[in-house]
C-alpha cells in the first residue's frame, strides 16, 4: 500500500499512463503473486501481456512501447 491517492503518485513519479487504487487489494488477489515488484503490463484487450518480478526499466518500457502505444 502506498501513501496518498493514485493521481498523486502518479504525478509524484510523472506516470502519464493509468494508475489504479487496489487498496483493497481486489487485483492483487488476482494476479499478486508476493514478490515486490512484480511488473504487470495488460493490454488494452485485458489480456496480460508482460507479467515479471523484480525490475528492469528498459524492459518495461519496451513492453510498454509495444503493447501500449502512444495515441
């Protein structure tokens, strides 16, 4: 859980896409999985496209590119 609301976070750390509340944990339950981070990018079909633990931000943001382009 992190302080502050979605939105906030979101512009703390410049996000521009989505970002959700799971403070009651509904999505965790689905997908967590206990590792801290774990990556999960869905499509824009809701399908997961990119599920992994730990970080690696070139991998992300290539997955990223690639399953959720730019308008």
């Amino acid at each position: 859980m992190t302080d502050g609301s979605p939105s906030d976070w979101a512009q703390q750390y410049e996000l521009t896409h989505p970002v959700m509340n799971d403070n009651n944990r509904d999505v965790w339950s689905v997908y967590g999985e206990g590792y801290i981070p774990l990556n999960i990018v869905i499509g824009p079909d809701f399908v997961i496209r990119y599920k992994k633990a730990g970080y690696s931000e070139s991998e992300i943001v290539s997955i990223i590119d690639q399953y959720m382009p730019s308008p």
